[in-house]
C-alpha cells in the first residue's frame, strides 16, 4: 500500500466512522465528517495532508500524489 491509497482509505474509514456516530449518538458528529470532507478538498488544491505526513513518517512508501 502505499501513501495515497493509505490517506483515501484513512479517509474512507473516519467519514463512515464519523456517519455512524452522527446516527447512533449525535447528529453534531456531522460536523467531523464535514472537516474531512474540507480537508481533502484542501489537499487537492496544496498538496499538504497531515494524515500524509503522520502516514509517511510511519514509513509508509511515498505515491504519486504526496511526495
């Protein structure tokens, strides 16, 4: 895996984590999911991704996106 596949999966995983606390505990959960939502689109526009910076010090090997 390597470090683009493993920010969309982190992703992936907090938005549906982030639903199913919206559903079952509050719906001010969705706030979080909109932070990642504003988050990812911020890193398609400048590169800079903290989930890709902690993920790369991890040692996970750079892909094409963050490098």
């Amino acid at each position: 895996m390597n470090l683009d596949r493993a920010v969309l999966a982190f992703a992936g995983v907090m938005i549906l984590i982030s639903l199913a606390l919206a559903h079952f505990v509050s719906p001010l959960w969705l706030w979080f999911t909109a932070f990642i939502g504003l988050n990812l689109l911020q890193a398609s526009f400048t590169g800079f991704c903290p989930a890709a910076i902690v993920f790369r010090r991890l040692g996970i090997p750079a892909g094409c996106a963050f490098k």
